[in-house]
C-alpha cells in the first residue's frame, strides 16, 4: 500500500497526507498490506489541474448522503421484525462435523444452511479449523464520543479526516451535522461528535490508556476551537473496524471455500472480508434472506 501511494499520487501528496494518514488510519500496517478499493481513487489529470485553481466540485464514490427518516434503527427494528431473534446468546463453538452451534448460555442448535454475518477471522476460530496460513489483518477502533459547546472553528463537514494528531487519532466526525436530531431540542449552540483512532487487531487498551486518551483529544479538539466546554463523553470499543490483506494473501478465498463446504455461507462486510457500505451490507442480507427462502 505505501508504494502505492508514491506511484498513484506522487512523492509531495504521499508524504503530506496519504503516508501519515494511513499509519495512523491502520495502525501502522500501511507499509505490510495490499492495496484496498483502488476504484475509490479514479485519477482524472484534467480535473486535478484545474483543481489547482478553482472549486471543482464534490468527486468520490459517496459524494450523495441520505439518512433515513429517524435513522438507522427504526430501519433495523422494522427488518426485525420479520425475524426471529435469540438475544444474550453469543456463539461460542460451530461443530461442523454435525452441524451444532454452541452458545454461551448453555444451549445448542442444529442448523441445515448456516449464515454467518461474523467476522471471517471469528468464524474460522468458532469452527476450530486451521488453514496452515497466517489469517489477514484487521484493525479496531476505539470510538470517543463527546457532547460539548460548539466551538468557533468547528467545521460544518460530516466528517474529516485528520493528520498529525498529538492523541494519534484519524478522524473526527461530526453527527449534528448529520442530523438535528442528534443534539437536545433547544441546544443549538452545541455539538455532538466522535473522534477515532485504531490499534492493531486483537491489542486492546487498558482503562488508563483510554483514559489518557480521552484527555489529550479533548484538549487537542478544544484547542483547534472545535469544542469548548465538554458535557459528556463516552467510549466504545469496535473490534472489528476495518480489515485488510497480507500482500499476496489468498487466506479470504480459502477461509470462504472452507465454509462453504461445510454449508457455512459468509454474508456481509465483515464475514466476506470486504471494504462495503452499510447499503450493500444490508443488500446482503436481504439476498441471502431471499435464497434460504
């Protein structure tokens, strides 16, 4: 990936933004891993150089937003409800040899055809098969959320991305500008925002590291006057938040065949390993929903 980038973008833009972005953005992994969703980055000479000098207009693959009316959980709940949902029961165990799914509360189930919407690397564990292979990376993020007077320099973006960070964090989005919604009726002088940053997969931060954490980005968004005083904060960790390749890594392809196999079908972004978006994410269910029918 970082030889990508000198190739794509060239030496000035690689080392200004693209080499520090992504050494924060993976965690360091940048210069280990393949490429990923080069089709995101089309190169248009012609719209570069006028670039340079005027307003060219929004470009990229999500240029277009459009949040749901009240939001993405009254869209889940409504396609739950055609569903049949065991909650607190998390899968401890697949037995493939005759198709039992344990749980953590003690209780089995035999399945015909399996789903799995879980991460692969999960699944592979959850089946207790080896490949004889190093398994592809991913990477966690743990996630500030943070409620405060808006600042003077707050941006009006959704979100943006972040290089240089003295709390080491890559991006900084912004929900109230989203969506209204997300601020208390009458608080219109506030903002609501999160702030990430990634750690390797399978490291996970001890509550002072977190801490510290908490303390330096606070002080660094409030010295960017992006915030002012603070309201709330608060943490939440996603384990699987991006996955990536090895260089050369055909381990996706065989960790999927081997599942397949044994009539364990991957289905979604992180089951299938792939860089996608919520909507296609939920095109997966619904496609896989439709063949077991």
């Amino acid at each position: 990936m970082k030889d990508w980038f000198f190739v794509k973008f060239g030496q000035t833009l690689s080392n200004l933004f693209f080499i520090p972005f992504h050494e924060a953005y993976t965690a360091g992994l940048y210069n280990q891993i393949s490429v990923q969703d080069e089709q995101k980055t089309p190169l248009d000479r012609k719209r570069m150089f006028l670039g340079a000098f005027q307003d060219t207009g929004a470009a990229g693959y999500n240029v277009k937003f459009r949040y749901p009316i009240d939001g993405l959980d009254r869209l889940i709940r409504g396609l739950s409800r055609k569903c049949r949902i065991h909650y607190n029961a998390r899968v401890v165990k697949i037995e493939l040899s005759d198709k039992r799914i344990f749980f953590d509360n003690g209780t089995t189930v035999r399945y015909d055809v399996l789903i799995s919407t879980l991460p692969l690397r999960r699944t592979v564990e959850l089946c207790d098969v080896r490949l004889n292979m190093q398994s592809d990376p991913y990477t966690s993020v743990l996630v500030l959320n943070i409620a405060a007077k808006r600042g003077v320099s707050c941006p009006d973006v959704h979100w943006m991305y972040v290089v240089g960070s003295k709390a080491r964090f890559h991006r900084v989005g912004f929900y109230s500008n989203v969506d209204k919604s997300f601020l208390p009726i009458g608080c219109s002088d506030q903002v609501t925002l999160y702030v990430e940053k990634a750690y390797v997969g399978g490291y996970l931060p001890g509550q002072g590291e977190i801490e510290e954490f908490i303390k330096m980005a606070t002080r660094e968004l409030q010295s960017w006057a992006f915030i002012e005083e603070i309201d709330v904060v608060d943490v939440s960790w996603i384990d699987y938040a991006y996955t990536w390749a090895w260089l050369n890594s055909d381990w996706k392809q065989r960790a999927i065949k081997m599942l397949e196999s044994h009539e364990i079908f991957p289905a979604g972004r992180y089951a299938r390993w792939v860089f996608q978006g919520i909507a296609d994410s939920i095109r997966d269910g619904l496609i896989a929903g439709a063949s077991l029918r």
